[in-house]
C-alpha cells in the first residue's frame, strides 16, 4: 500500500492544507469542518484510484471491515472514484481513526489547538 505521505503529493491535497494557513489565523470555524471532510474523503479518493482493481478493492474493503454485501457492489460500481469515496464501504472501511493512523492529520482538530490552545493548556 502506497503511503500517504505520496498520496497526498497531489495538488487539491497540497491547498487544502495550505488553506489551514489562511483560515487558521481567521477566527471564523464555519469553513473548517467543510475543509476537513473534503480532505478525508480526498484521501479516501486516492487510497480507492490507488487499489485500481476490483478484486483489490474488494480484498482491501474486507480486510477494513466493510462486510462483503456491501464490498463487491461497490468495487464492481462504474463511478468515479471521488463519488465512491463518498459510499458507505469506503467510509466503514476507512473510518477517519484508520485515516489518523495512516497520517492524516485533523485540520480541526490542529484549527482548535492554534485557536483555545491557551484553554487546553498546550502550546
């Protein structure tokens, strides 16, 4: 399995983590939830084009968790893979806790650490 660290070299990645620049010293939260659901399911996107065929797609599902009533018909779908990375057996299997162990950091989680950091007692 490719890492995400290659993963995430692509460039709708690269800006919305660079968007954490620009809306992290803003202090208005409304946008980041919205970033940081586009950015799991983009990962989500590229571990999916990453497994390429079905069969891996199905061995993969299975192996996360997701049931296999739910596996094959999704692996079999002729939708893209960003639509596909919206589907209940990509987000049972790649749950965002999967996600955090593979390395994607929280944007929210990294939004409320810069902005309550002096409530949370870190920093």
């Amino acid at each position: 399995m490719r890492s995400l660290s290659r993963c995430c070299v692509e460039p709708g990645v690269i800006a919305a983590v660079a968007g954490l620049d620009y809306y992290g010293i803003s202090e208005y939260y409304s946008r980041i939830p919205k970033i940081d659901h586009w950015l799991r399911r983009r990962v989500r996107m590229c571990y999916w084009k990453q497994w390429r065929l079905a069969r891996t797609k199905v061995r993969n599902l299975l192996k996360l968790g997701a049931s296999k009533k739910v596996a094959v018909p999704i692996a079999m779908s002729r939708k893209g893979p960003w639509n596909l990375s919206r589907t209940l057996a990509a987000q049972v299997g790649m749950t965002n806790k999967w996600l955090m162990n593979q390395g994607l950091v929280s944007i929210k989680e990294m939004w409320v650490n810069i902005h309550y950091s002096r409530y949370l007692g870190t920093r």
